[in-house]
C-alpha cells in the first residue's frame, strides 16, 4: 500500500460526505498522473431535488453512483480515464463495473464491500487490478 493510495481513499471519504444520501455515502475520485482528474458522489442528477430517498427510505432508482458520476463528468470534459486509477469509499455494482471499464480505468482502490462482489469478480476478470484497504487501515 502507497501513502498516495491512502492519501487519495481519505478524500475520497471527504467527497462521500457531501453525498445528500442518507441510506449510503459513497465518494469516487480518479487520478491519473499523480493528478485528479475528476470526482464524484452519490445523488440525483443536477437539475433534481437533493434528496435520494423515498418516503419508505427505498432509494430512488435515478440516483447516480459516485463512480458514475465521476466518470460522467470525465464525458463532458476533455480528460480521459484511460489508464487512470478509480479510488472509491465502496466497492462498484455491477451497473458501475461497466462503465469502470468502458471508460478504460485500469485500477481500482477501495475501502468497503458492497454487499454485492460481482461487479469486484467482473472487473478481475477482465485484468483490471484491483487492492482493497480497510478502514481501520486507513486509520493508521
Ligand atoms: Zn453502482
């Protein structure tokens, strides 16, 4: 583990907490070259109420992920995630996993399990390299 990676996941934990989310918070941020070129929260798309939630508490389909977010953004600009490194508080869902792909990131970080690992076994699968470090690690 490189005190860049940690440097990076503890931003990353800062981004998730401007997340409007109440169930879940989660923060994305992609560097390349030892810059970031982007980042990202859980919420809805601009333009819609700040709130993710239903009346049940049942998150609203439309929120985007944080790394869809971040890559997203990457789509309006004139950066690109190829080669890049994605650092997120919470390992991706499968619909996430995708787009990791697609955009051409080639490494992902991360503190938490998503209580769904196939989007962590697709991306192995297709060699993107993948290093987990846990909370309390982060902490030391
Ligand atoms: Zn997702």
């Amino acid at each position: 583990m490189n005190k860049f990676d940690k440097a990076y996941l503890k931003m990353a934990q800062e981004w998730a907490k401007l997340s409007y989310c109440e169930r879940k918070q989660v923060g994305a941020l992609i560097v390349k070259d030892r810059m970031i070129i982007s980042d990202g929260y859980n919420g809805t798309p601009s333009g819609f109420e700040n709130c993710c939630e239903d009346a049940d508490g049942k998150t609203h389909w439309y929120v985007l992920h944080a790394e869809a977010n971040a890559i997203l953004k990457l789509a309006a600009s004139t950066q690109s995630a190829k080669g890049a490194t994605l650092y997120l508080t919470l390992s991706p869902c499968k619909e996430c996993s995708k787009l990791i792909l697609q955009a051409g990131i080639t490494r992902l970080v991360y503190i938490n399990e998503y209580s769904d690992d196939d989007g962590i076994s697709f991306l192995r699968n297709h060699n993107i390299e993948i290093e987990q470090i846990s909370d309390c690690e982060l902490k030391k």
